[in-house]
C-alpha cells in the first residue's frame, strides 16, 4: 500500500448499503503525489468495509464494479476476491482493504456488487452503492486489511 493512502482519505463522498445481512461501506481519496494531470492520470485510493450483520456466515467469490469517468465513459472490472483474498464473515466480523482507481479525469463514481457464498452453497450479490472519486481537503486516517473477530 502506499505510504499517502494510510495518511489521508476522504471523509465525504462516500456510501454505505446493507444487502442480505452484508453492510458495505465506501470511501475514497485523492492521491496526488501518484497522479499526474499534464498525462492526465488522477488516482484514487478508496477504502472498502464489509461487515456481517445478518446471522449467517458468508464468503467473498467475486467483485464487479462500474467506474465513470466525468465524461460518462464507463468501465466495467469484474474478478475473483478483492486484493487477492476470499474473506469469510461469521455474523458480527467486519473486513477492510485498499485499492486504486486511476481516472483520465479528476472525478468520476464506482460502484458495483460482490458476490458472497453462504456455508450451504447459495450465492448471492451484495450491492456496493455509488461513491465518488473527488478530491477533499478532509482526510481520515486509514488502516487497511482488518479482520475483527
């Protein structure tokens, strides 16, 4: 991770959606020093909590998300796991991580969906609502990868 994302993110901008017992909360920031507007190259760091607030436990299998720039150019990314990881939630456990976003503008949105398992094999999406790639002046301080049990 880089050393900026742990000092600053955006306190603004951001979103919070339950789906199915599985609240995810979104948040980003502005990385000017890895960013370069004469190419232009603006990145983000956005931050991702996901929590189990249902009584069943669940596993990460998958992320889509939707990226727009502001001149509506729209990028679909869909994988397995987020940062290379499948987390698994027993009700009450929360999970973090960080990842980048680079844009050709100095704004845009994301959102998308993860696809979760339960232990009995069904699957399910759980939403991630739209937040925004802007730049703030208001950092929080950021921590990345916390699994609390």
């Amino acid at each position: 991770m880089l050393p900026s994302a742990r000092r600053a993110f955006a306190m603004s901008a951001d979103s919070t959606t339950t789906t199915a017992g599985i609240t995810i909360h979104a948040a980003a920031t502005f990385m000017p020093h890895e960013s370069d507007t004469d190419s232009p190259r603006y990145v983000f760091a956005y931050r991702i909590t996901m929590k189990n607030t249902g009584d069943k436990a669940a596993r990460l299998l998958s992320r889509h998300w939707i990226i727009l720039d502001s001149e509506g150019r729209r990028e679909d990314v869909e994988g397995r796991g987020v940062v290379g990881e499948f987390p698994k939630l027993a009700p009450g456990e929360s999970y973090s991580y960080i990842s980048y976003c680079p844009l050709s503008t100095s704004w845009g949105t994301m959102e998308g969906s993860y696809t979760f398992e339960r232990d009995d094999g069904q699957t399910f999406e759980v939403a991630i609502g739209r937040f925004f790639l802007v730049p703030q002046e208001r950092p929080l301080p950021l921590e990345a990868h916390e699994q609390q049990h």
